[in-house]
C-alpha cells in the first residue's frame, strides 16, 4: 500500500482497534452521488479490510457495479482528523442463503493511505 504521510499500519491498526473497527466506507451511488455507510472491519494483513455483509444490502450491489472505494478512520483524540484509504472491493459468498440475508465476504484491498 503506498502511504503519502508516513502512517505506520501499527498507528493505522491502533486507530482501527481504538474506534471499534468502525469505519465508514464511500462508494459511487445513484446518479453519482457518493454512498457512505458505516461498517465495522477488520484488518487482514497490512493491506486489506474484512467485513462480513448482506449480499443485498444497497452499499453491497453499488460496490459490486463501482468497487473502488474510500474508507475514513477517525483519530480518537480529534473527530476532525484522521486516516483515509483508496482501496478496491472484492466479494465472495459465504454461508447460508436465506430469502432476505445472503453473507458475503467484503474484502477492501487498500491501494493508498493518507492522513487529513
């Protein structure tokens, strides 16, 4: 991941584990007005979120068509400031299907960090 500001992925992952792994994620929606939604995540390796989400969810079908997205942690001591992330979606199934919940493996592959 190329990181313009100097963030350790140790202060990115300390960031991560402070929030509660709350992030919110940015994707294009309808009509190209930005989508951002709220998910919990988690960090896999030094280059990737995970998350687990329903397959039918709004956000889910909108990164499907339009996977890259931005992903802002806050800092814990300034709601003003914290780290973004461009990074790509990937999807896999997991689990059981039901009629209204289908799991799918978010994967967010990071490709570039910044502080703001």
């Amino acid at each position: 991941m190329i990181n313009n500001q100097g963030i350790t992925s140790d202060q990115m992952m300390e960031w991560l584990r402070k929030s509660n792994g709350n992030v919110y994620v940015s994707c294009m929606g309808e009509d190209g007005y930005p989508n951002i939604s709220v998910r919990h995540v988690e960090m896999n390796g030094e280059n990737a979120l995970l998350y687990t989400d329903n397959a039918n969810s709004r956000t889910v079908q909108l990164m499907m068509q339009s996977p890259k997205v931005i992903v802002n942690l806050l800092s814990d001591t300034d709601p003003y400031h914290g780290c973004k992330m461009k990074g790509e979606a990937k999807f896999e199934q997991t689990g059981e299907s039901s009629l209204q919940y289908t799991p799918v493996r978010v994967t967010i592959i990071l490709k570039e960090m910044f502080p703001y």
